[in-house]
C-alpha cells in the first residue's frame, strides 16, 4: 500500500464507529445520526438484489468489506468470503468477529487500486458504497483482472448528474468535500459503454433518481438522466483492458451552479 495516501488516515479515524451508527439504522427513512439525512439502504435492499442475480459458485472478494457487515448475506449463499479494505481498523474489526470463521478465506488491508491476489483468484467480487472513495479506473481495472471470466462484479456508486433540485445530494456532496471525505462522481453512460466495448456484459442495472431511494429501492432499470447512484452487476468478459478515466471529483450538478 502506498505509505502516504491520505485516505488510510481518515478511514482509521472515527469512521468505523459513524458507520456503524449509520448502518444500525439503515432502511427507508431519515437518519438521526445525520440529522434529516437519508439513509443507507439496509441488508434487505441487498438481499433481494443477490437473490435476483445470484452469484457464481465459489470464491468472493469483497472490497471495502468494513466489519463485515455483508458476510453473513454471502455466507447465506454458501461463498467463500476474503474481504478487503484501506482501514487497518476496518480489518481489525472484522477480524475480532469473523477471523475463526470457515467461510473467510482471508482478512486483508490493502486499497482498491493495488488488489494483493493473481489474476483470476476470485469468481464474484462486491464493491458496495465503497467505489465513490476509489480513483475508480485503477480500482474497476483491478476487479477486472482479479475476477476470472464468466465471474460477478456487484458495483455502486454516484453518478456525475444528479437533479439540481436534490438537496440532500448537494448538501452530502459539499459536506463530504469540507471534511475532506474521498469522494469520485461517475459518469455512468462512459463506464457502462467501457464495459461493454471490453466484451463484459451487464447482467443487471438499477438506477436511484434521488439520494434516499436506493434504501427505499425506488429504482429505474435504464440510465435516464439525470440519477443519483447505480448498482449494477457485470459479468466479466474473456479478457480486459484497463479502464480510462470516468470519474471526477466534483460532479456536474455541483459545477453547474
């Protein structure tokens, strides 16, 4: 891991214990961690996306894996779990509850952008509420190479155009910048036309027009613009290429003001 990236000291701080607070509390609604923010989506949410799309048989890297909070959704389906994350206090947390686990494979620090595994180690990876901290073209380049062909990548993130009007999304947006959370846009219709020129097809999409409807699961299944955040599910192709730059760190509502 590259010694000074400045990431690893703010996700080692305090965010452990907030993400917790926010996750207890996850489901449609409003936060009161964040007073009058939107929630994050609960376990709920992302059973009924597993169910629908299923995983392939085996092995799973799960990037970004916190405590593991997710575990026990990829246990249910009989995976062998590694989770990963930039947080030496993340994996630290996991560790004290899943170490002794015969599902978990491996407990690993380690950003995105540097994934410590051969290529083709893995038949499904999620990265899930996660993929907005990442410089998103080296990381989506990495999933790529450590998913064998025929494997599953799950994928959230923020698109670059959300509505002007979307208060929460602005207000989320220049809070995150203040308190120098990392924090990347993406524009979509590039990463999804990246994927298919690279032979990987996309096996679901959902689209969240506003911030909040994605824990109430109000989604659309076609990128109409403009939309908050996305989770879609590829299967990867025989080969791959690296991914070009589709991210910023500010999106295009935010510059539009």
């Amino acid at each position: 891991m590259t010694q000074d990236d400045p990431r690893k000291d703010y996700w080692n701080g305090q965010y452990l214990e907030y993400w917790r607070s926010r996750v207890a509390e996850a489901g449609a609604g409003t936060s009161d961690v964040v007073a009058g923010d939107p929630n994050t989506e609960g376990d709920e949410v992302y059973n009924r996306v597993f169910d629908r799309y299923g995983f392939e048989p085996g092995r799973l890297l799960e990037v970004g894996c916190a405590w593991g909070r997710m575990f026990p959704l990829y246990k249910a389906r009989n995976l062998k779990i590694t989770g990963l994350d930039i947080s030496e206090a993340m994996i630290g947390a996991a560790r004290e509850s899943w170490e002794a686990d015969d599902s978990i494979e491996g407990l690993v620090v380690s950003p995105a952008e540097e994934l410590p595994f051969p290529d083709e180690s893995f038949d499904n990876l999620a990265c899930l509420a996660v993929l907005d901290a990442t410089r998103q073209d080296e990381a989506l380049t990495e999933f790529l190479r450590v998913v064998r062909p025929g494997g599953r990548l799950y994928v959230t993130g923020k698109n670059d155009l959300y509505h002007a009007d979307d208060t929460e999304a602005l207000a989320a947006e220049i809070g995150a910048r203040k308190k120098n959370h990392p924090n990347f846009f993406t524009d979509t219709k590039e990463l999804l036309e990246v994927m298919s020129r690279q032979g990987h097809t996309l096996v679901g999409q959902h689209y969240f027009e506003r911030r909040g409807d994605f824990a109430a699961f109000h989604s659309i299944e076609t990128p109409r613009l403009p939309f908050y955040e996305y989770l879609l599910v590829f299967e990867r192709g025989e080969s791959y290429a690296r991914v070009p730059k589709i991210s910023a760190t500010h999106s295009k509502t935010f510059q539009n003001q």
